[in-house]
C-alpha cells in the first residue's frame, strides 16, 4: 500500500497497516531542519519525512505576476508559495488586499473596498485563468502523482476573501445591516473565482480538493449560524458539489469553534475535517459523533504540546491520537495548525521520528536516502 493509497483507505474508514501522516511547517522550520539532517534542499527533506499529502494549490494571497516576488514551492512539497525580496514587507496581492509580510505570519492592513465610495460593481477580480498560475502545479502532479494523495487547494475560500477585499469589521457589519451586499460578494467569488481554480486544479489530476475559511473563534462562529447557513453554507456546496462532480474528495479547513455548523458540512458532502484544535474541543468527541461520516485530520497539538511540552510529551501525544482517532480508520495525523520557528528543534524533530515510529520506518535508513536524493 503506498502512501495514496492509504489515504484513501483512511477516508473510506478502513482499518490500515498505520495511519497516514503529514508534516506541515514554515519555511525557516524546513530551512532549520534541512540544516539539521545535512540535507541539499526541500524534496530531500520530504523524501525523509514521507507525507501522505501534497497540495498544488494556494491560499492565493499575494500577487505572482508583481516583479517583487519570487515564485517558490511550499516547504512540505506541496502547493506553491512566495516570498518577498529584501526590499520590504508590504505587498498588494491579486485581489487589491495589502498585506504585511515583515513579521512572521502575513496580515492584511488595506482592503480594496473598505472606503464606502468604493463600489461592488467596478471591482474587478483578478484573471483565474492567468496562463502560467498552475505550471508549478503541474509539476506537482508529474512529480507525485499514484504515489501520494494529492489536494487541490483554495485558501481564503468565501469568508476570508470577502472580508480581505471589504475589511474584517466592515464585512461583519454588513451581514447584520446589508447581507444583500454581501451575497453580492461572496457570488463574484464563487463564480469568477473558486470554480475556475478547483476545475482546473481538478483537471490537472488531484484526488481531491481543499479548501480553508476560518469561520469562528475559539469559543464560537464570528456570526450567528443561521446567517452563516445563509451566506457560506449554499456557496459552499457549490463548491463541493463541483469537487464531487469530478470524482474528488472534498477537505475543509476552518479553524476555530465550528461544532455548530460541522453537521451542514457532513450534509453538503464533507469528506475530511481540519485542524482538529485541542484547544478548542475535545478531538476524542468528534471522533465519537462524527469518526464515522468524516475523516479527521490534524490534531496534534500545536499552541502547547510542541512549543512547550518535552520531546517525551509530543511523541505521547502523538501515539494516543494515533490510536484513538485512527480507531477503525478516518483519520490522518498532523498538527493541529502549521508548525512555526519556536517550537524548539528537538520537538519537531521528535515529531519526525514519532511519525516513523508509527510506520515502522527506521530514520536513520530514511535519513540515508534523503541524503542520496
């Protein structure tokens, strides 16, 4: 069974030789681990870790055509990604949304409709069939295809595209007094956007498609569910529904508190759940009302275990999620989010090895490879 196959045993909750894992970090944290290992660049280091996954898309927040950035390949393998050059950290993406990129994770700080003269109906989005967007891509596919399970990917999906392009507390004010608007928006999206990038990332040969919009908190949604059942859930269907039409399996990303809403999910054709927070909920509870209709995947935890727990603790966590959420298959085992520069070496590196515990891989072998790749 490779490393494909046994993701999609996972997803059709059979019970399988080990579960499926992946390893999902920063750059700087690929950057610290190449060094550690002694190894020439990053498809050496993912030869090591053996991901099960590989994602060709992206979150689609910068602007790839602007002379300012280099297009590059995510650390894991998987979609692509960019970096700035040294002259600064401030970079407009496609859809007019300025981000600041100088200190760790990027954030928006301008958003193209936020000024109330700005108007819905001269908003141009930008071109989804742009030649060159998917060449990376493609590479991807050749690269891996029938040996790993392979994720299209749409970040920034309904929610966070909106709220990138009107502004987060402008946009929430909006679901309250003009959800008309908003639907409006969130329509364009879909239409002029999502569905041409899943179709062609589709077309290219992905097993399935993922798509990330952070919905809540970590105590609840950032809108009553009833209004989310307005604005996301039947956009959102569509998109699945696309995904289901072209014999994929649809993942979803949302981070937060979504409990309320994670049956609608199930109902509108769910297949894989991430991230799985420890810190929100109870992994084990989700196992039990939902380990049956969905696969789980993430929930090591990422905001206490690996930064400040010991090397004994991350591997303890790892192997009692391994065995009571990969009970009777559905899940796939990764951090509960990516993986950043402060969790100490020594953490990650146990995480490594944990994951090659669980599949009966000696690292050092594994490492001998990687070195000859």
């Amino acid at each position: 069974m490779n490393r494909r196959e046994r993701v999609l045993a996972a997803v059709r909750h059979e019970e399988i030789d080990f579960v499926p894992y992946n390893f999902h970090a920063t750059g700087a944290v690929y950057q610290s681990l190449r060094e550690h290992y002694g190894l020439a660049d990053n498809n050496a280091l993912v030869e090591l870790i053996g991901n099960h996954i590989v994602k060709i898309g992206s979150d689609f927040n910068v602007d790839p055509w602007s002379p300012e950035i280099r297009m590059g390949q995510l650390p894991s393998g998987g979609a692509m990604t960019t970096s700035l050059d040294a002259s600064g950290g401030l970079h407009v993406d496609e859809f007019g949304c300025t981000w600041d990129r100088s200190k760790g994770m990027p954030h928006p700080v301008g958003y193209p409709l936020r000024d109330e003269r700005s108007r819905l109906d001269r908003y141009v989005m930008p071109d989804p069939y742009h030649e060159g967007r998917f060449d990376q891509a493609r590479k991807l596919v050749e690269r891996n295809k029938g040996e790993v399970f392979l994720f299209g990917k749409l970040g920034m999906c309904l929610f966070e595209r909106a709220w990138s392009i009107r502004g987060f507390e402008e946009l929430l004010v909006d679901t309250a007094l003009r959800p008309e608007f908003v639907e409006e928006l969130l329509d364009r999206i879909l239409y002029e956007w999502n569905l041409p990038i899943i179709d062609q990332q589709m077309d290219l040969g992905a097993d399935g498609f993922y798509f990330a919009d952070d919905w809540g908190s970590k105590t609840s949604l950032f809108f009553n569910t009833d209004m989310w059942r307005r604005l996301i859930k039947p956009r959102l269907a569509v998109c699945y529904r696309r995904v289901k039409d072209k014999g994929g399996i649809v993942g979803q990303h949302s981070d937060g508190n979504i409990l309320a809403v994670i049956p609608d999910l199930i109902e509108i054709g769910l297949d894989v759940l991430n991230p799985i927070q420890p810190s929100v909920y109870d992994p084990n509870i989700i196992k039990r009302q939902y380990g049956d209709r969905i696969t789980l995947y993430g929930g090591i935890d990422v905001e206490t275990t690996l930064p400040f727990g010991s090397p004994q603790e991350v591997a303890a966590e790892m192997r009692m999620r391994a065995a009571t959420l990969g009970k009777g298959g559905g899940y796939i085992l990764q951090s509960s989010h990516t993986i950043m520069s402060d969790v100490p070496l020594e953490n990650i590196t146990t995480y490594i090895e944990t994951c090659h515990e669980l599949a009966g891989i000696d690292t050092a072998t594994a490492l001998k490879v990687a070195q000859a790749v």
